[in-house]
C-alpha cells in the first residue's frame, strides 16, 4: 500500500521518523548511508560522504528511506536529486509515499502529520 506525501507536506511528516538512509547508485553499486535529515527551503541537506557524493557526480538520482518507527508501520520512501558540496549534499525530493504491504495492515496507522483519515480503512490516510 502505498499513500502518496505532497511535498509541502514532507517537513510535518519527517518529524514522524527518525534516522533515514540515503540511496545513490554509481558504477552498478548501490551506496546506503545512515543521515539525520532535515528539510530547508524546499531541499533536505544531508550530511558529507565522498562515496555517496561519488555516485552523485555520475547519477543525480538518489531516495531517501526512512524505515517504520513502529512494527508492521509505513516506511517514507522520498525521490529526488541530489549534489554534493564540500560541506554535506543537497537533496531535492521530487515524490514521496508512505509505503508498507498489504500483509502489514493489522499495524499503526498512517502517522498523524500525514493528515486527517477520511473515507478510508487502516492502510490509507490522505495526505
């Protein structure tokens, strides 16, 4: 199941979740690296990492996953580009979702940020 996240909305919904990982793709090889995000502006700027940057140089592309902050919950899955600096990158989110499986429906609700549930059962929450 997936709930798309307006992208107004992501700064409310971040603060639902705690460490995220960011995604990048270079050479064939997938980089993951731990990051504290927090959304300025319109960008999440995230912390330095010369592998990641690396891959950014050749693939702008990048996701941010924040996993469930409880078992069986909607994990925040974020596309975008990102740019390193010398100081930290820059992540610009295209789209989000709260994502989890169908068989993961008996758990929490959609976080509250995500907005007011309407017509929907326990696996969609407008956002």
């Amino acid at each position: 199941m997936s709930i798309p996240v307006k992208i107004e909305s992501l700064e409310a919904v971040l603060q639902d979740f705690g460490v995220g990982y960011l995604l990048t793709v270079g050479d064939g090889r997938t980089k993951v690296v731990t990051v504290d995000a927090n959304l300025d502006g319109g960008v999440v700027r995230l912390p330095a990492s010369r592998g990641s940057a690396a891959n950014l140089a050749s693939n702008p592309s990048a996701t941010l996953l924040f996993p469930p902050p409880a078992p069986r919950g909607y994990a925040l899955l974020i596309d975008g580009t990102a740019e390193a600096d010398g100081d930290g990158i820059d992540f610009t989110p295209e789209s989000a979702v709260l994502h989890r499986p169908a068989s993961h429906a008996d758990g929490p609700a959609a976080p509250v940020s995500a907005g007011d549930q309407t017509d929907c059962d326990n696996d969609c929450r407008p956002v």
